[in-house]
C-alpha cells in the first residue's frame, strides 16, 4: 500500500513539471510567432506571395499547437 502512494505523489509531481513544460514550450511558441509576424511585414513590402503563404502557414501551425497545448 505504501508503494501505491509513493507512485501517486510521484505521479503528481510530474504532473506539475508537465504543467511548466507545458507553459515554456507555449512562451516558445508565442516568441516563434512574434517572429514570424514581424517577417511577414516585411515581406509585404516586398511582395513575395509565395514566401508570405509560406509563414502564414507556419503561424497558422503554432496557433494550431498553442491550441492544443492549452486546457
């Protein structure tokens, strides 16, 4: 019995390290997207469609993931 309890408190704690995996790899994500926004305002101005389809995509991507991450 006293096994299983020392399995649930471990189980716990990891639970509460995923937790701050979890809020890192979102902070990540978020700073993947600024980035990705700022390139394609730049890119705007040049006018290459196929690149700006391009980032568009990745920042749909991470907006997708950062979804799926939150509870």
């Amino acid at each position: 019995m006293g096994r299983r309890r020392h399995r649930i408190r471990s189980g716990g704690d990891m639970v509460a390290v995923m937790s701050q995996d979890t809020k890192d790899r979102i902070a990540d994500l978020e700073r993947q997207k600024i980035e990705l926004e700022n390139r394609l305002e730049h890119l705007g101005y040049s006018g290459n469609l196929v690149r700006m389809h391009q980032i568009e995509e990745e920042i749909y991507e991470i907006e997708d993931t950062i979804r799926k991450l939150l509870p």
